[in-house]
C-alpha cells in the first residue's frame, strides 16, 4: 500500500498546456470556460460540474497533413488530465448524494485520478486500485490528490477484481472506469460543447477506445443533439483491441493480454454498450500500430507543442498515418469532408523521458 492519507497537490496543473503560444497554429473556435465551477475553491459544491469547457482549436498543422480542416478537442486541459472527468465526475456526484462515504476505483491512471480529484472535491475518502506496472508519475499524481493508492495485479482487470472487493464495505462505491450509465453521460457534455462551438457537425469524429466508455458517451452525445449521422472513427492500438476483435467475432470478445503500449487502452473486454453503439451509429473501427501510435505522439508534439500519452495517439494516427485519406479512397468516408474532429483525450502517463523510452523500445523490436 503507497501514500495513504497524503496531502492534496494542485489539480489542474496541466490547464495552461493548450494556452496558445506565439506562432501558434490554432485558431480557436468556441470559448474556452468553466462548467459551473470555481477551481479556486476547494471542498465544491455537489451541484456544480468538476470538468471545465475545453477549447475546440483549429490545427493548421494537421490540417495540412490531412488536406481537411481540423479541430482538437482539448481534453487534456481538464482539470484532471483527460476527459475522464467529465463521467466519472457525473457519477461520483450522483453516488455522493445518495451517501456514498468512499469512492474505489480500479484505474490504469486516467479514470484513478478522475475519481480522486471527484472524491477530494466531494470531501470523500478515495482508495484507488492500479495494476502494478503503473508509472511512478502518476501513482505521485494520486497521492497529491490525497487518495490511498494500492498496486495490484499486472492489468487493470486484475485491478477491477480488487475494487469490487473493496466495494463490498458499507458505505464504499466502486467507481467502474468506464462501464456506467452515469459515466456515458458525463462524457455526452463533450459533444453538446462541439455542437456550441461548430454550430454545423462535421464531416467525421475521431476518437480513441480502451473499454469503450468515451465511445458510448459521444454516441449518447451525437443523438442527443441529432448528430446522430456524423461517422465516429474509433481507433485502437493492436494489443489493446477489444472493440475491433468484438466487431469481428459479433459479439465481446476477451483479450488473453494487453500487449499494446498504449497501456490506458488496455482493458480485456470493451464495455457491452459500446458494441450496441455500432448498431446506431455509423461507427468505423480501425487498429494502428503501436510504432504509428508513438509516431503521432512525437510529431503532435513537434506540431502543437502538446505531449500526450499513446493511447491519444491512436486517435491522432488517424490523421498522420494517412488513415482517413484511405478510408476516403476506400469509400468508407465522404469525400471531401465539411471537418474533422479529433478528440485530444489527454492523459497523464507519459513525460519527456517516457516518450524517448518508447521510441528506443519499438525501434528495437
């Protein structure tokens, strides 16, 4: 067991990564403000919103690359690092107010710090589950939350079983990273944010999928707003492709392991809901390459001075890899496009040296 009871470090210290820089590329499309909330204060109200209005900016770099207007959605400005906090944020709210006393968690780093920053919020106790191979960044990220952290099993599903261990005790609520009504809701807020921002949809969104939770929100998202016939392309890296083996077989489908590095894609099993989505929507599943995956983490970071995890780079693979022009020429898309949205889902399991880390070890395998 590491860092119980540790005081509270400073949420939203990666909120100025996005802030525009001199010979920026970006043209800033919708306002940059805060849901509800106030992140001076601790100790929030219940009733407020803790992820922020992220900005949707323009990329003249990708859209050079793409021969298409570009749009980032900035999630890793939120205040915990990715957009997980918009649904687990939602459902720790909700559980708080029917006397939920502590809040667990199973996370390979991302939903974790969600959660912890939501309990510190709430003024709830945490305790967060991770696999044991999590980074050292962010088990410390955890501990400035003032969550308890325990290191178990060597994935997150391994992880998950210990939650709901935990869970059983009175008064504990296990918070599923991504598997939840609540959750999917949450995540339905990033997509009326784009329909104020766009005011028109675009001609495709892009996003990456781990156990399906993002995937499942923007879908509720996309019809709640009668955007419903925007294609969604979900990208995952092979290693970590639930989704995609699941669409093949018809049905879910378990991984025998994760040996992607994009290590916050790797749940076994995608959530049941996100495989119904495929039903509704117009969704394209497409795997990347670890080695395209890290490539696009570089070259996003060279492009837009923003370094994000692997698992984002999935997402942006799409764009680098030459991926959407393919499934243009394959008649899989529209050509050509109104616009592209690729949703920057952030993350906090990566850093300088991190990423040279990954680099040197494709590079040798």
């Amino acid at each position: 067991m590491i860092g119980k009871n540790v005081s509270s470090g400073k949420a939203g210290a990666a909120s100025d990564m996005c802030a525009p820089k001199s010979g920026t590329s970006w043209h800033i499309v919708g306002p940059l403000g805060v849901a509800g909330m106030d992140h001076s204060r601790t100790g929030c109200a219940k009733a407020e919103h803790f992820h922020v209005v992220t900005p949707l900016l323009e990329s003249w770099a990708l859209s050079q690359v793409a021969g298409v207007t570009v749009f980032l959605k900035c999630e890793n400005v939120q205040p915990a690092g990715s957009f997980k906090i918009r649904g687990i944020g939602h459902f720790c709210q909700e559980v708080a107010k029917k006397g939920c006393r502590h809040l667990v968690c199973s996370s390979g780093g991302n939903a974790g710090i969600a959660a912890a920053y939501a309990a510190r919020k709430l003024g709830i106790p945490a305790t967060i589950v991770l696999p044991e191979g999590t980074s050292p960044q962010v088990v410390k990220r955890l501990q400035g939350e003032g969550a308890e952290v325990q290191l178990t099993g060597k994935v997150w599903d391994e992880a998950s079983l210990k939650a709901q261990e935990l869970a059983k005790r009175d008064g504990w609520v296990n918070v599923h990273p991504f598997d939840h009504r609540l959750i999917w809701e949450g995540h339905a807020s990033l997509v009326r944010e784009l329909k104020a921002a766009l005011g028109t949809p675009p001609g495709a969104l892009v996003l990456a999928v781990g156990g399906g939770g993002l995937l499942a929100g923007v879908s509720a998202g996309l019809a709640e707003v009668g955007w419903q016939h925007v294609p969604i392309i979900a990208v995952e890296t092979r290693g970590a492709h639930c989704f995609n083996a699941a669409i093949k077989a018809g049905r879910l489908v378990t991984l025998p392991e994760i040996t992607s590095v994009a290590k916050s894609l790797g749940a076994k099993t995608v959530a049941a809901r996100a495989l119904e989505c495929t039903q509704e929507l117009e969704i394209i599943s497409e795997v990347v390459e670890d080695v395209q995956a890290v490539s696009a983490v570089q070259r996003f970071l060279d492009d837009e001075r923003i370094l994000v995890e692997p698992a984002c780079g999935a997402a942006l693979a799409v764009i680098y890899s030459g991926l959407l022009e393919r499934l243009q020429a394959e008649g899989r898309l529209h050509s050509p496009l109104a616009s592209v949205v690729v949703i920057v889902c952030g993350g906090n399991s990566i850093n300088s040296g991190g990423l040279q880390a990954l680099k040197a070890q494709l590079s040798q395998s």
